[in-house]
C-alpha cells in the first residue's frame, strides 16, 4: 500500500482514508477479508474492480439518492490536494476518489430480496431471518415475497450485530429510520432491475449513509462484490447455494480450510487467486458492459 503524507482518518480492512477536513480521500487497496479478517494474499486488481463498480453505480442512483462522490479522476484530484502533496497516477488512479465528508450514520442497511447465508441459517433453526417472521416452507436461496430490510448496528472493529428496526428507531428516531429503510429498498429494487437482463440477480446488498446539511446521502461503496451477493442467473436454482460473483467464492474456500477463524488466516492458493480475480472481473464486465 502506497502511503500518503496526509492524515489517516482510518485504515480499514479493504480502504484507507485520509481527512481533507471538508472532504475525504479514498483508496481501495487489493485486499480481501473474510470473516471480520484481512487475509494476507491480495487479489490483483480488485480495489481498482471495486471502484469502478461503485462510481458506475453512484452515477446510475444519484437521483434517487445522492452519494458522496465528488471526483475519481487523479488529475482533478491532485488540484484539489494540498501544496506537497501529488498521487502517482501508476498505482493510484482508477482506485481513489475524492468525496464529501459526511456524518456518517452508524448502521448498516441491509436489503435482503432471497433468503441465503446467515439468513437461511437463522431460519432453518428458527423460522425467522434477522427475527422477522418468514413464511414457512422456504428454501435456500429462494426469492422472498418481496425484499426485507433487516439494519445491523456498525463496528469498526469485530462483527456487525444485527438489530431489529426497533432498535434503529430508538437510536436515529422513527422519521430517519424510516428514510433509511425506504431508501435503501429503492436503490435494491433499481440495482435488482437493472441486473435482471444482464443475467445477474441481487440477492441481498448493504449500504452505508451519512448526513451532510441535514440531508442523507450514499457513502462508502454501493451494490459491489464486497457489499452484495451476485448470482449467476444461468446457474440460479432454488435449493442450493447458486454460483456468485462475490467474495462467498472466498468464504467457501476458506471454510474448507479448517481455519478456526479467530487465529491468523491462512494464504490463499493461487488458484484461489486467479479464480477470485476471474469472478471480480467477470462482474465488472457484466454490470458496467453497456457503459464500458
């Protein structure tokens, strides 16, 4: 990772950001992580994969939300940097952007429209997923009647806690909780449309928002591998864990691994590798293709 003589707001497990006082800088690095761990074994290419999905999307729903992003070209970029300091375009172009700095909201927004991972598990045991009732009967990566919103409280560090929507109305009140919630079903509902044709469906997503003048806008990352589940529409068949363009390719491999998943990870193969590097592509070329 190339470090920069700016201030290092955070250093999270994929990006590192640094404070611009009114804006932020964002840099996508090529690491993975999988079960709340940065794995030591890069995927080549991926932070670049990342935000070219992310920026495809902030400019496809900035009319139904907006979104933070103010400039991902390192020439305006650099204008906007302070005396001294100057990106290299040959690493970081194509996996920095420049956005607003926001009041960032301390929930993820999870949008679930199938019933997989975590969620089929909850309700093999207890009929419920994120303990909203579900019809009895389901299978395992069935559609659902229609799209859940099931918010989870955010941690910087450790695991992210699923909340019931009660929850998140104590702490933001009725009326944002309301706005998130309705929100973040719109941006599913538009990326699960227009995924549809391309022979990919959204199964479940996250967003992240924060607050700027009073008003809600999109942060971080929007409908990528890393935040969403993408399936395979050719291979999709209700009752077994379809192919995806996600990182579950990791999981899976790591889950095969005997890794206890406390302890250091292990590397990834190589052909772990260049099989993640394929399906983070292969996304990419399937979403952006008819702006590309």
């Amino acid at each position: 990772m190339n470090k920069l003589n700016l201030p290092l707001l955070r250093s999270g497990k994929v990006r590192e950001v640094y404070d611009l006082q009114d804006k932020l800088l964002i840099v996508a690095s090529d690491r993975v992580s999988t079960f709340d761990h940065i794995l030591p074994t890069p995927i080549d290419g991926k932070g670049k994969i990342l935000t070219a999905i992310s920026n495809f999307w902030f400019a496809k729903t900035a009319a139904i939300v907006p979104n933070h992003l103010i400039s991902s070209d390192i020439d305006e970029i650099n204008k906007l940097l302070p005396d001294g300091v100057k990106l290299d375009a040959a690493y970081f172009a194509g996996r920095t952007v420049l956005v607003k700095k926001a009041q960032r909201i301390d929930f993820e927004c999870v949008v679930r429209g199938y019933i997989a991972g975590s969620a089929w598990a909850e309700y093999e045991k207890r009929g419920t997923v994120c303990g909203i009732k579900m019809p009895a009967g389901l299978q395992n990566a069935q559609k659902l009647p229609e799209p859940i919103f099931t918010p989870a409280s955010k941690n910087d560090e450790g695991h992210d806690e699923n909340v019931p929507f009660s929850f998140m109305e104590e702490k933001l009140g009725a009326a944002l909780a309301a706005e998130l919630r309705d929100k973040s079903l719109a941006l599913y509902n538009y990326g699960w449309r227009y995924l549809q044709p391309r022979g990919i469906i959204l199964a479940d997503t996250k967003f992240e928002f924060g607050i700027i003048d009073g008003k809600v806008i999109v942060i971080d990352e929007i409908l990528t591998p890393d935040s969403s589940r993408f399936w395979d529409a050719a291979q999709y068949k209700t009752g077994v864990n379809p192919q995806s363009f996600d990182k579950q390719f990791i999981r899976d491999y790591m889950e095969q691994t005997g890794w206890d998943k406390n302890s250091a990870p292990p590397a990834i193969s190589p052909e772990i590798v260049k099989g993640a590097a394929a399906k983070y592509r292969e996304a990419l070329e399937r979403i952006t293709k008819d702006s590309l």
